[in-house]
C-alpha cells in the first residue's frame, strides 16, 4: 500500500528539481517554438496569428488571472492610445442592426467564409435583451446598460471606447479587441453601442 | 458493408430485455450540404427481431429516427441461451443481420 | 411490449421521443418540445436527464467495436495486426494503458499521447506510411476515422481505473511545461487563449456549462469524459478533436494532429486528472 505514495512523493521532487532548472523564459520560449510548428495556415486563419503582440505577451504570463497593478496600467495606458472615435463625432448606430451583431457567432475562423458576416457574438458571454434567454456568463450582464448608467456622452464615449479596446479599461480582459484588431468595422461598433446606449434598444426597457 | 450492430439480450425476471445499437446515417432529405444541394433521404425502413425465428418485434421507421438509432424492448419467454436476431433493411435496400444470445 | 427509438438531437434546444408500441403497429409521435424558455439552470438539468436517458444505448459503442476489429485485423502492407503496438504497458496489453497516457517513448524518443502512438504502430508495424495512417483523423459522416475508432476501443479498456500520468522522463517535464503555457497563451484577432474559458468557475458560454482546467476538479472532470460521443455530431470525438475544434474556435490556425502542442496540452491536462476514474468513452450534447 505505501508504494504508491513513495513514487508520487519521487515525482515530485524530480518535478521541482527540473523546475529550477528551466526558467520561466526558457519554457516560454520553447512553448511558442513548439507552436510554431504545430499549425498550418487553413485559409483566412494564416500563421501570423500565432505571432502574438505586446498585450497578449503579457496577459499570457498570467495564466487567465489580473495582472499586478503597475503591469495593468501599462497595458491600458498602451491600449487607451490605439481607441479611434468616428470622425463625424458620432458614437450611436441602430440598435437592430446592433441586436444581430451581437447574436452573430461566425467571423475569422477557418471554418467561416472569409466573405461571409463577421459578428460580435456579445451573447456568448453577455446578458443584453431579456428576450434573449440563452445568454454566457464570461462577462457581466449588460442588461438596461445605458438605463442604469445615464445616456449622457460620457457614457457613449466609455461604451464605444470598451467595445473598441476593452483592455484601455481592464487589463488582459477576456474581451476581444474588436476594433483595435479589425473584427467589427467602425459602423458596427456604432451599432452595438446603440444597443446599449439607444433608451428604445431593448436592452435599456 | 454496414457496420455490426450491438445486440444486448437479458432475462429480467420472467421476461426479456432486448437493447439493439445499430450504426447509420439516418439521413433525413432535409439537410444540405456545403454546396447548397439536398442530401437524399438515406434510413432504416424496416427492422425485425426473432427469438428462435419467432417474430417479437417488426417495426417500420421514417426519417424521424436518431443517427445511429438505439431501441429497446422487452418480451416474455425468453431463456438463457436462446436466440436473438435483427435485420435492418434502409431505403436503398441495404440489409445488415446480427445475433445475440439471450445472456 | 414498448419499444423506444429517442431522436438524438438537442442542438436547437428540442428533444423529442418517438413512442412506437408493437401491437398496434402504429407510430405515436409525441414531440416533447422542451420549451427554450426553461431557466438557464433547468436547461442544465435538463440536459443532464437526457444523457442519463442515453446512457444505454451510447453509440459510442459503435465506434468501440469497430475498433476492436481494426486492432485485431492483419492490416497495411505487411498484413500484421495491432496486437503487438506498445501503448506503454507492453506489447498487446491494452487495458489501462490510456490512464498512463502521454508518456515518454524510448523507441520514438518522444513523448506520444494515443493517438500519435497508435500512428506510430501502423507505420512501424503495419508499414503504412505515415500521410496514409493520418489521412482521417477525424470522422465525418460515411468518410470514417480508423483512428477515432482505436481511441474507442482502446480507451473503453480503461473505464473504471484511476488516471496515472506520471511525469518522471525530464521529456514529460518539459512537455508538461510547455503544455501549462500553451494553456495560457493568447493571441489571434480575438486574443483567445484555453484560458479565456477553462479559468474561471460557474461559467458558461451561451447556455453550456464550462469547466475550469485550472483546478484539479476541473481537469479530472473533463479529461475523464474524453472521447465522447456528441449527439449533435453524430460522432465519436477524441480529445486530439477536442483540442483542434477549440483552436478553431480560438480564430488560431489549423491544429495540426499528432503535433507537440496537442500532446503538451494534453499531458498537462490529464496529469492534472490523476486519481480520477476515468469513464469514458461518454456521451455528451
């Protein structure tokens, strides 16, 4: 009976040894070596994206948790410099048009039509209209967002901009990029931040 | 060739349990495919289950069936080491025979 | 005499059962509409009684015997069977060997989880080469996988025992190392990671559950339930597949099978799994 006990207590001396000896960089970079060579390029889903940018490099040192203070504000001073408000000063779009996006799933996968519609697929992780019951968790409700907030510029301004680069306000968010990476164009933005913003949108009644 | 069936067949008191896996498509004629074209309607129409080539069960079934359709069913008399066989014939007229026995 | 014959289907939120009594000879169709306006934790239950109700008659079975028959079958240029592939425990010993798995080859001097072992067996045994062995990794409809079925067969053996994935080759260090970062490594236009899920607890995506890989509840839970058959597939999906459709998903490139990244990933995820029963192939939405 106390043999397995023995070896599991082996095991994890050797783990730990071995832990030493390879740093942190060096398993990163090794890591990233080993998935360089484990995909193929399938369509609109091309190799660069495993060439990752100054915010995913860091955001993936911390394992899905929030990065320590000085590093999050780093990364949201950096990522506050990229969000680009419409020329024509204004942030609202049609809050139905914004409904669909953000029921819309598909968009840059290999699977997708690279012609096809790209969506924001807010639902996934998002309560928005209370019609729709099949909703994610990942994210906070978002339910009567303008409602509870006021429709006033400021507000449209922090929901544009959020939309837009979510990690100018919180660091390594779970939330895409949608903008800064070129996901939704600058008129769907406006249309999702109408859904939230528009007080006849759904989401606020 | 169809790929075998999973025939399980066991007394539960006096009667007996027949569970029958069997592998297919189930196509339903509704469904397209990447292109835009329907894929033709492929399924199991008739299934049939001897104990010792006595008929216990005949059905006939439409698209409404799962893939891979699962059915269970019990009957009385049946014993240990006895018999069990099912043949299923699909709409293009493809057949697969399995046995069992009564466990 | 009641014979029941359950449509398989859950994906548009709809399950419906199909009652046909053998006397009569006639179909009674009663379509449960489960109605989508179930509360979300209900839909949970739910879903949870319908795999109860399959459990039964698991179409992973299917995929099993198929299996079985392609270890057994003297197959590939040099007509030998599987029989003599080594999947860790020895030649031929089958049982148990998956709890053990990915580990650390001297022979290929590489750490292989399944499905690149069996790969290894039918070029090194079978002598097919190695494009012919992979050239279905996956099944899809009549285009059958050969490997997906092994995975079956070969994993079945293993229901009931604990997950024993030791890490003592400084290769399985490594692996594993390398297995914990890819986990949390994010990029593409969505800056997804595994992590973007599978790090948190309670949450879900749209209506699905999603299990948190971080915790070792977490991975012991979702890496002995792997392959699984998933209805709205009509599948038998093996965790390489598994790994490959969430990159998909991730907007990342096309997973390439039998890669160090799929076997990094998945040792990191079925050691964390050690001292869990393994309980699979299971069956899943």
């Amino acid at each position: 009976m106390k043999s397995p006990l023995i070896s599991a207590t082996i095991i994890t001396i050797g783990v730990s040894a071995c832990v030493t000896a390879a740093s942190n960089e060096e398993i990163s970079s090794k890591a990233a070596a080993m998935l360089k060579s484990s995909f193929k390029a399938n369509g609109q889903a091309t190799l660069d994206r495993l060439d990752q940018d100054a915010t995913q490099h860091l955001c993936s040192e911390f394992a899905g948790k929030a990065p320590p203070r000085d590093v999050a504000q780093k990364i949201e001073a950096l990522n506050l410099a990229t969000v680009k408000y419409p020329t024509d000063g204004n942030l609202l779009g049609d809050w139905k048009n914004g409904e669909k996006i953000a029921q819309e799933g598909r968009g840059k996968q290999f699977s997708d039509d690279p012609a096809g519609p790209v969506g924001g697929n807010c639902y996934a992780c998002h309560q928005l209209s209370p019609q729709e019951l099949s909703y994610g968790t990942i994210g906070p409700s978002l339910y009567q967002f303008g409602k509870l907030r006021g429709y006033g510029p400021e507000t449209q301004r922090y929901a544009y901009g959020k939309i837009y680069n979510p990690d100018a306000y919180a660091a390594c968010s779970n939330m895409p990029r949608f903008g800064h990476n070129g996901i939704l164009s600058e008129q769907q933005i406006k249309d999702v931040t109408a859904l939230l913003m528009d007080p006849a949108s759904p989401v606020n009644r | 060739m169809p790929d075998p069936m999973k025939i399980r067949a066991t007394t539960v008191g006096d009667e007996t349990e027949v569970k029958v896996l069997m592998s297919h498509e189930m196509e339903t004629g509704q469904r397209k495919d990447g292109q835009g074209k329907t894929i033709p309607a492929w399924f199991i129409q008739n299934v049939s289950v001897t104990w010792n080539s006595k008929t216990v069960l005949s059905a006939q079934w439409g698209t409404a069936v799962a893939k891979n359709p699962f059915v269970s069913f019990r009957f009385k008399g049946g014993a240990k080491g006895d018999k069990i066989t099912v043949t299923w014939v699909d709409n293009r007229a493809e057949k697969r025979t399995d046995e069992s026995m009564i466990a | 005499m009641i014979l029941r014959a359950e449509r398989r289907e859950l994906g548009s939120c709809r399950a419906a059962s199909l009652i046909l009594t053998q006397s009569a000879c006639v179909l009674a169709l009663s379509f449960c509409v489960t109605a989508c306006a179930l509360a979300q934790t209900s839909a949970v239950d739910e879903i949870a009684k319908y795999r109860a109700a399959l459990q039964d008659g698991n179409p992973a079975e299917l995929w099993e015997a198929r299996g079985e028959d392609l270890w057994k079958q003297k197959r590939g240029p040099k007509q030998v069977s599987l029989e003599g592939c080594d999947l860790g425990l020895g030649p031929g010993i089958v049982k148990g060997a998956y709890t053990r798995l990915p580990m650390y080859f001297a022979d290929a001097d590489r750490v292989m989880d399944l499905e690149t072992r069996l790969v290894w067996c039918m070029v090194t045994l079978q002598a097919y080469n190695e494009s012919q062995a992979k050239k279905q990794p996956f099944g899809n409809g009549e285009r059958k996988s050969d490997i997906e079925a092994l995975v079956a067969f070969v994993t079945s053996t293993s229901r009931g025992m604990p997950m024993n994935v030791a890490l003592k080759h400084p290769k399985e260090v490594e692996m594993y190392q390398a297995g914990e970062k890819i986990f949390s490594y994010r990029g593409g236009p969505h800056d997804f990671g595994c992590v973007t899920c599978h790090a948190d607890e309670g949450k879900r995506i749209r209506l699905q559950d999603l299990p948190n890989l971080t915790t070792r509840e977490g991975a012991q839970k979702a890496y002995t339930t792997w392959p699984a058959y998933r209805v709205s597939q009509g599948e038998l999906r093996s965790f390489e597949w598994r790994l490959y459709d969430c990159f998909r998903q991730q907007r990342f490139p096309e997973l390439l099978f039998g890669s160090d990244a799929s076997i990094a990933l998945t040792l990191y995820l079925a050691r964390n799994a050690n001292g869990a029963i393994f309980d699979a192939p299971a069956i899943k939405r």
